[in-house]
C-alpha cells in the first residue's frame, strides 16, 4: 500500500514529481506509487524509481472524472502524502481529493518534507510579498509547479504498472475542447525574455522590443495588462501570480514597475535587468543591472550594442 | 430565473502590507481592507447575469468579525442581499474550514441554481474554496471559468484547463469559479453605494451552524510568514547619457554571458 502518491496528467511535470516524493520516502519509509493518464508517460515513470504505476484510462481526462478516482485510490491505499502536479487540471483535482480525505492542501508548495506525523511545506502569500511554512497534519496533499524540481534519473528497475478504468462524470458534459498556445510559442522554456509593460504607449510601439528581443535570441513576454486589459499579446505571454511562472537566464523588464503580482512570475530569474523611466519603481529593487530612462530611447540603442 | 450566490472573502490589501526590514516580519497595522479581486469578478458575473435576465444574486462571505466592513461594498456591486460569517476561527483558517463553514452556511440559507466563486483568494492563493465547496456539497464543481452563459437551467461555460480551452454545461445546482478574465468588475457608482445601504445582511452565527471543532480547526497550520526579500546585485545606470549606460548594461550582460 503506496503512501505516497503522485499525480499529473503533463508527462514532463509527473516525473518532476518522483523527486520530492523519493525524498519524502526516505523518512516515511513508505512506497510511491505514480498515477497519469498517458501510456508513455506511465512507462517512464516505470523506470524513475515509483514502486508502482498506475495507468488512468479516461475517455475525457477532465478534472471531474478524475478527481473521484484517484481519491478513492488514495483512500483504498491509506495515503500519506499526496503529491499533485500544479496545472489548473491538477489543483481542482487536488482541492476534491484533500475534501474527500478531510486533509490539508498546501498550493504551490517551494519545498517538502515530513517530521513526525506531519508535512511540512513552503510556500508564497500575498502574491508573492511573503513566504511561510505550512504544517499539515497526515494524510496532507499539496500542489507542485511545474519545474519546481527537476526529473530523477532512471533507478535501473521497472514498476508494474495497473490500468484503471475511469467514468466519466455525466452531470458535466464537454461540448468541445481546444488546444490553447498553438502559437507555438511556451515562454516557460524561454532562456531569455524580454518583458514588456504599460510603459509602452501603443501596440506598435512593442517593435522597439521585439528587436532587441531578436538581437538578444530572447522571447517576448508581458504583464497582465498588456494581455488581459490591452490584448496587446496573447494571455499564455503574460507573467504573474496567475500567468506564467519563468525562470529564465536573462529577465530583461522594460516599461514595467514590478509589482509584486507580476514579479512573483519571474523573481527567480538567474540575471534580472530593469529598463524603467521611473528611479523609484520597485522593479530596480529587484534587479540585477538596470538603466534609468526612457524605453523609447534606451531600446533602440541597447539593441544597436548589442548586434556590435 | 436563476438563484445564484456569490461567495467572497474580504482580505487584506496586500499594497498596504510592510515589511520589517529588521526581522523581515509583516507590518499589516496599516492595510486596509478589500473585497478580494478575484471574488470581484465572481460577485460582477452574477449581478451581470441578474441584471440581464433576471433573478436574484446574494452574497455569503466568512471572515473575522471584520468582515463586517465588507458589507456595503459587496452590496454595491450588485447582490440583493448579503449572508455574513465573522468569527475569531476565521483569521488561522485554511480552505478546509472555509469550505466547512460555507457549505454549512449554504445548508442553512437554502438551495441555489449556481454558486460562484473566485479563481481563488489575493491574500492565501489557495485555489480550492470552489472543488471543495462543491465535494461537501456533492454538487459538480466548473472551475477556471473565463466566460459563461446561463440558459434556462444549464450554465454554459468555457473553462480553462492550462493546455486547452473547453466548452462545457452543468445543469443546476452546481458551483463555478472565475477567472479574472472573464469580465472587469464595476467601480460602484454613487446610485449604487447609497442603493447598499438600503439592502439587507444577515449575520449567520458560527454555533449556529452545527460544526464540531475538528471541522473548524485548520489542517494546514500557517506558520512564520515573513517577507521575501530580492537579493539582487542593484547595479542600476544612471547618467544623464543615454549611450554611457547603454555601454555599460551591454558590457555587464557580456560579463553574465548573456550576449
């Protein structure tokens, strides 16, 4: 009976999962299993160090469907812990598992670990402005961000892998469903962004930094309001508590104050620059290299600079 | 005609809240506070809705007695009537009490077509009152809405699901939580604030709602919040000549190796 339990329905985010949950192992002495819902992806984890796979075949993997199932499995085999992979499919998952378990749930935990009967995790409040400890007492969940840890590597021995039939919830039917950030573009990868603000007067006006995104081989990305008030760029591009979280070589933030929504989604950038008119705007407090002045001015020349 | 209740949690502002540089500790003697943004957008989509088909809209909010101030403002933006839970359990709660108190809370007041929430909250971010509300209630639960129709007694919604958009109905009774997305809430106007006044509130007693300490005890204990701090290098150019600086942010990227 597996007490530690992960699950994601992304492949690259599941075997993300394995790391804190082989951690946790170590103390609570317990097997992991490892719940998705793609043959592959359940092939591999086979081989990342879960004691057991568990193959979820659903016709439509939406949250409502899932969610019972793999709660009942938890329940079935006495969980623990229950490791969940942070995407929106996974946090409504996530809060109906903790509800039927009558456990706590910590979102977007930073950091794990069990002492006595209980988990401990990090995490963010207040958009970002603090972070504090959560203490759950076990059987606990918690949601993971993708990225938060890297894939362990292979362990050399394979899993068994179990294939369980999921029904579907009737009360909820789906009309259709569309893949969403078909541009192409996943700014999450991105090594460099190029991050865009109000301090843009006009949509035009991004040009000057799509430039010095190409002279720099960086990706264009934004605040929430050139996404959502603006429409300026599509919303996948938008960085913040509730947009993108990035983790990039290079944040270049030009025209934007930083406010802590939004830098929340990048403050763990390896170098931050700021390029702002505005001496005073908190984004300077939280870079590394900055110029004070006019983006209108400054972008041309930066971009100049660097193709020399 | 749709019955529909909006849920809200009146948090602090977090612009409002300092940070001690000495210890790092949270000063939040001077924040205000707000209804937060996100249940914004739940309590505007459901006034939109009544405001354009008819129907009634109420409001049902749990917080420390504070969340008293919360009621005119809540009434501004649209509900008929406003359902309030102010106790002391509310300041170290977590989603499983809230979720315990507002669906007691619901049991209580009675039954209603749609309940919205938020995508989740501006202080704690948890994202679960909706799943949650829904799991106790056994009612089926949409969640990341960025748009939505209510037609007879489907709710017609197109939910986000981080690699796809999906178009999906629910018959009532059911819960659905918004994104900020899905509409701009309204600054209330000057009608709208003295129209508050004359609606009414009801105060809903936590003893009144037949929950044992266990359900009102928090599973996720928060402890030692303290601010986070940027340690960055803070090399910022700033010199009357463009070029001057622009020579030297170009050199400290070559020095990173980022050109």
């Amino acid at each position: 009976m597996p007490g530690i339990i992960v699950f994601s329905e992304d492949g690259a985010l599941a075997q993300q999962l394995l790391t804190p949950a082989l951690e946790l192992k170590k103390t609570l002495a317990q097997p992991v299993a490892a719940i998705t819902i793609d043959e592959n992806t359940a092939k591999t984890l086979a081989t990342l160090g879960a004691d057991s796979v568990v193959l979820l075949k659903a016709e439509k993997a939406t949250p409502e469907a899932l969610a019972p199932e793999i709660a009942d499995f938890c329940a079935r085999e006495s969980a623990a812990v229950v490791l969940i992979g942070g995407t929106q499919r996974g946090k409504h998952v996530a809060a109906q598992i903790a509800a039927k378990l009558q456990a706590g749930l910590t979102t977007d935990a930073k950091t794990l670990a069990v002492a006595g009967n209980t988990l401990q995790c990090t995490r963010i409040l207040y958009a970002g402005l603090a972070i504090c400890e959560e203490e759950l007492q076990l059987p606990a969940v918690a949601t993971i961000p993708a990225r938060t840890f890297l894939a362990p590597a292979a362990s050399g021995s394979a899993a068994s892998i179990e294939t369980l039939e999921v029904k579907p919830d009737t009360r909820i039917t789906v009309d259709s469903s569309t893949p969403i950030g078909t541009s192409g573009v996943d700014i999450t990868a991105a090594h460099k962004l190029v991050s865009v603000g109000r301090g843009f007067r006009k949509k035009e006006d991004l040009k000057l930094a799509e430039e010095l995104a190409a002279a720099l081989d960086a990706e264009i990305s934004c605040t929430r309001g050139i996404a959502e008030d603006e429409h300026w760029l599509p919303l996948e591009r938008y960085i913040g508590i509730s947009g993108q979280i990035v983790k990039p070589d290079l944040y270049l933030a030009t025209g934007l104050s930083g406010q802590v929504q939004h830098m929340v989604g990048c403050r763990e950038s390896k170098v931050i620059v700021a390029i702002n008119n505005d001496e005073r705007a908190p984004i300077f407090e939280a870079a590394d290299y900055g110029i004070v002045g006019d983006l209108y001015q400054v972008l041309p020349l930066l971009t100049a600079a660097l193709k020399n | 005609m749709p019955k529909l209740l909006a849920c809200y949690k009146w948090t602090l502002n977090e612009q409002d809240i300092k940070i001690n540089p000495a210890d790092l500790s949270l000063d939040s003697s001077r924040a205000k506070g707000k209804i937060s943004d996100f249940d914004r957008n739940a309590i505007e989509e459901a006034s939109l809705i009544v405001e354009k088909q008819g129907g009634t809209v109420d409001a049902l909010s749990y917080g420390t007695p504070a969340v008293k101030q919360s009621l005119k403002d809540a009434l501004s933006r649209g509900p008929n009537k406003v359902y309030w839970v102010g106790d002391a359990s509310a300041e170290n709660a977590d989603a499983f009490v809230t979720a315990n108190v507002l669906a007691a809370a619901i049991r209580k007041i009675g039954s209603y077509d749609f309940i919205f929430c938020g995508e989740g909250s501006t202080d704690m971010f948890y994202q679960q009152t909706g799943p949650r509300l829904a799991q106790l209630l056994g009612l089926p639960c949409i969640s990341y809405v960025e748009k939505l129709e209510i037609e007879g007694d489907v709710l017609k919604a197109t939910r986000k699901l981080g690699d796809c958009l999906e178009q999906v109905n629910v018959k009532a009774p059911a819960v659905v939580s918004v994104l900020s997305e899905i509409n701009k809430p309204r600054i209330p106007t000057l009608k709208q604030v003295l129209g508050a006044a004359k609606k009414p509130n009801e105060e809903i007693k936590v003893s009144d709602l037949g929950l044992t300490p266990a359900q009102l005890s928090p599973k996720a204990v928060r402890k030692g919040a303290r601010g986070f701090v940027m340690n960055r290098k803070n090399v910022i150019y700033k010199e009357s000549d463009a070029s001057a600086n622009v020579a030297k942010l170009a050199a400290s990227l070559a020095a990173e190796g980022l050109r």
